[in-house]
C-alpha cells in the first residue's frame, strides 16, 4: 500500500533520505541511454491485482492507493518530476517548464506547464486541469473518496494565471510541499464530477497523460494491454510497442517468470530467487528500497484494545531472527527496523522501538499480568478468556505469511498462541479496509517525503490509512508543527517526539525494511529496482 505520493520541483535541497541500507546500491538495473535502445519489444509485466478488481482506474480515488494498481496505471499517468538516484528532484520539462516557490511568507508556489502537452482528444492539458483535480483530491467537496494526504490540508487556493500557468498558496509554512506534485492530473470534467470520480472508472480506464494508454481491458481474462501514446508529445517516443499486465497469483509468479510469461519479477522469498535464477538470461538486481513491514493490530477490538496487551507483543517478537529469515537468503543484509516515519540510512532516523518497548519476554510477561492476565498450563487467561489472536494473511503470498509464522513463534515462547487466517489475496485488503482482522502484517511504502506522509497512518483514529483505530491526542499538534517546520534539524526533533508518541500507544510493531530484489530478462534496460529514482517510461525498452 502506498502511505502517499512523492513528488518534485524544479530545484530541491539535500533530500533528507539516502540509501537503505548502505551495502545496497540505491539503482539496480541496467541503464542506458534512449540512442542505444533498439524500437519496439512487447513487455509483460504482472500484477496480483488490477484497477478493475479493486474497484477504481481512477489514480487519485481511495481504491487505487494500492502498490499493483497504480504499477499499473504508471505509464499512463502524468509525471511533474525527474527523481534522480540520490532522490533528489527536478522538474518533468514534459509536464512543466518551471515549479518555483516564488515566496515563503506567504508560501506561494508558481507553475508553468509545457504547452504541448495534450489529452488524447488532443485538447491541451490546463491549469483548469491541475486546479480541478487538486481540489478533487484533496476533497474540497464532501463526498470525493480519496486518499488522505496532508498537504492539501495545508493549501489555502490553487489560482489558475493562464491556461498554462497557476500558483498554489499555502496556509502558512509547508516543508512538505513538492509532495503535492505527486498527484497525476485529471481532466478538469471529471475532476470536477462527483460521480464520474467516485465510480465512473470502476472498471474503465481514465484519458490518459503518460507516454502509453490503455488499449485493451480484458476484465475476465485479467489482461490489461498499454500501447504507446499516438498523441505522446514528449522529447521522446516511447520505444516498447507495447506493455501487458497480467493479473497473476503471488505464489505462481515465479514460475510464470521461468515460463516466460512475465518479463520480470519482484523476488521476496528464497524459492522465488531459485527458480527465477534458473531461467535463462536472468539478471537479478539489488537495491534499497523504502517498503518496510509491520504487525498492525485492531485495537479498537479485544485483545489489542488494551496498549499493555500490544506492548507486550511487540516485546515478545523476535524482530531480528524475522528480518534475518526473510532478507539473508535474497543476498541482502538484515536489518530491523525502529521507526515509524524514516528508513534505516534516512537522516532523522533511530531506534525508537528499541529505545522505549524494545525485546524482552520476561518484560512481556510482567505487561500481560498488570493488564490482570493469567499464565497457566493452557496459556494466558483472563475472566474466563484465553488470550489468543489471528494473523491475517493473502494467500500464497509467502512473504507475509513467513512473517507472521515468525510472529507466532515468537509469542509461543510466552504462551500466547497465534494462528494465521488465509484469505484470498484480492479480498486481502477489503478485509483490512472494513477492520475484519485482528493482526495484519504487510508492507508500506515510503515516499521521498516521509514525515507529512506518514501521518494519515496514525491519526486521526478514522483516517482510512490508520487501520489500527486508535491514536493519541498529542500527534495532531506535533504533526502540524513539524509540516509547518522550515529548519531541518528543529523539524528531525519533532518526528522524534512523533515517533515516541507512536511507541507509547503502539499501534503497530515496525519489524523490517524491505530489501529491492528483482529478476528481469536479459537485454531489458531502465527497468527494475531502484531506492528512489522514478521509471522514465520513454525509457524502458530493450538494448537487443
């Protein structure tokens, strides 16, 4: 799941985030320049999921915040920015000749879009475009369902200057603000329809602003094909003649890559690795990535409505044997994870799970009897009630389900048994979304800008990304100062009261980050895992 968007401006300071961990390279594909590419290649590509299936091809609406749709919908979505490996950022001369912040008190950004850029109608794409979805999805107008983010809440007006030109002005100080160009435009009619962009796209896609559309919808076969875009105006064609998303089951995906149904694969376990490995012309690459797993608990329902009863938990697993078992057999080092905003290797970063709950059993055992638990023969009772708790997990998706075997067998350590529920994997995240778990553990994905966009996980309670439902009264005001914070190292300290904040009432256990491990085909360029540089579509394509 995505917490928010990243985006970019035409200049940037020292982006606060590098490489995680420091062994892994930040890009680890092949790159090479648009000259040397050869025309043409079909790419098939997979997802475990699509638009269709989650209910929305509308990019800003709430059901496609999810990882496999908006991989999908990727190439044919506008892109304000050019990320470079380092994370720094510059403007997309394809969408926008400038993004400026032309005053800070008030806090006015201007931007100028590249007149050349068109729908596929080959009407050109406005300022009336970017003004109408940004109000769309900030939620301006009760009822658009969208994803929360919290620099619209900090945007005071979007004032359109010229069909090809509009200014943002802020409420006051806004650190965060080039996350706001992460948002992929719409056309301004659908944007500024209701209806049309809660559920107009349900099972259609929307006009497309990238390099390729979306050329067929195969619905029951789960075959989505893109092709390049015939109206594409950008500085270059897009070289693949076309790219296929497949809707494939987690646990068949390795061998649908070593059949050659799929072109690349993103590898998360062991066996994954071996068989990929054995197909021939595979390259593997290795990177740092910004996903980091978890164990979320409902705490709005028993046992975990109780914070005594989720400390203890978290005391009890065993994080570092977990990360070990996941990450050493991809060839990428362990590491834990303490922090619920930053990344290992991100400035501001540091233990604070292991400095405030920390991995101690007895401590565990000491929490479970002030919370009036009792151990016995048959495990932890309390009024008449053993304590017991569901993980639940996507079927056949292996790397959550090892997770949550090594959080069952941490707890068994204390006497608290935990069994796993499987569900299908496309009602994965509906069942999360409606609450109907006790525990989960997937993964996050972070963003360029971590601190603003990570706060819609944790609160408010009813923030459709904290799916834990609790929060604490003190993380609205903290978050507010550190959005309004200009100074770096003033700003770092706030997220450090953050943190502590999350760690006193503990909605979840952060356990790992993710290492970037992807298989792709022999001759396949600018395409695979990378920390933080974006996929320039126009760019991928094959050297043979």
């Amino acid at each position: 799941m995505l917490t928010a968007c990243a985006g970019g401006t035409t200049s940037s300071p020292s982006p606060s985030s590098s490489a995680s961990p420091e062994s892994l390279p930040l890009v680890g594909y092949e790159e090479v320049s648009y000259g040397d590419l050869t025309d043409g290649g079909n790419l098939n590509l997979s997802v475990t999921s699509s638009p269709t299936d989650e209910g929305s091809w509308n990019p800003n609406h709430a059901l496609a915040a999810n990882v496999d749709v908006q991989k999908l919908l990727e190439p044919t979505l506008s892109s304000m920015w050019v990320i470079a490996e380092d994370g720094s950022w510059t403007a997309n001369p394809d969408y926008a000749t400038s993004i400026e912040l032309t005053s800070e008190e008030p806090q006015v950004v201007t931007v100028k879009l590249n007149e050349s850029a068109v729908w596929p109608d080959g009407s050109p794409i406005t300022a009336e475009d970017y003004a109408a979805t940004y109000a769309a999805a900030g939620g301006a107008e009760e009822g658009y369902e969208v994803v929360p983010s919290s620099v619209f809440d900090a945007i005071d007006s979007v004032d359109v200057v010229s069909d090809f030109e509009y200014t943002v002005s802020f409420t006051g100080a806004y650190a965060d603000w080039p996350s706001l160009f992460s948002t992929p435009v719409l056309p301004a009619d659908i944007a500024n329809d209701k209806e049309a962009f809660n559920s107009g796209f349900a099972s259609e896609a929307v006009p497309s602003a990238g390099p390729y559309v979306v050329d067929e919808i195969d619905n029951s076969a789960k075959i989505f094909k893109l092709v390049p875009n015939p109206n594409w105006w950008g500085a270059n064609a897009p070289k693949l003649d076309s790219i296929t998303f497949k809707v494939i089951a987690q646990e068949t995906l390795p061998q649908a890559y070593a059949n050659d149904e799929i072109d690349s694969i993103e590898i998360q376990t062991p066996d994954a690795l071996e068989t990929a490995s054995g197909k021939e012309g595979a390259v593997v690459g290795r990177s740092g990535g910004v996903t980091w797993s978890h164990l979320t608990f409902n705490a709005t329902a028993a046992p975990f409505d109780d914070v005594n009863v989720r400390k203890a938990v978290g005391m009890a697993i065993d994080r570092e044997l977990i990360a070990r078992v996941a990450n050493e057999p991809l060839g990428a080092p362990a590491t834990t994870l303490g922090d619920w905003i930053f990344m290992p290797g991100q400035a501001g970063y540091s233990d604070v799970f292991g400095e405030v709950i920390g991995s101690d059993t007895d401590a565990a055992e000491s929490l479970l009897e002030e919370a009036g638990w009792t151990k016995g023969d048959d495990g932890w009772t309390k009024d008449g009630e053993t304590l017991t708790f569901a993980i639940t997990v996507p079927a056949g998706t292996q790397s959550n389900i090892n997770r949550a075997l090594g959080v069952q067998d941490s707890l068994a350590r204390i006497g608290v048994e935990v069994t796993l529920n499987e569900v299908p994997s496309e009602n994965y995240f509906t069942n999360i979304d409606a609450g109907d778990f006790q525990a989960v553990t997937f993964g996050w994905q972070g963003t360029l800008f971590p601190i603003s966009s990570a706060e819609t996980i944790y609160t408010p309670a009813d923030s459709p990304q904290n799916y834990s439902g609790v929060t604490d009264d003190r993380l609205a005001g903290l978050w507010e100062q550190a959005n309004a914070e200009l100074d770096e190292d003033a700003r770092l300290g706030i997220a450090k009261e953050i943190n502590e904040v999350i760690a006193d009432f503990l909605p979840s256990v952060p356990i790992y980050p993710y290492p970037e491990v992807v298989a792709t085909d022999e001759g396949l360029a600018n395409y695979g895992t990378a920390t933080f540089k974006n996929t320039d579509w126009t760019l991928v394509g094959y050297t043979e």
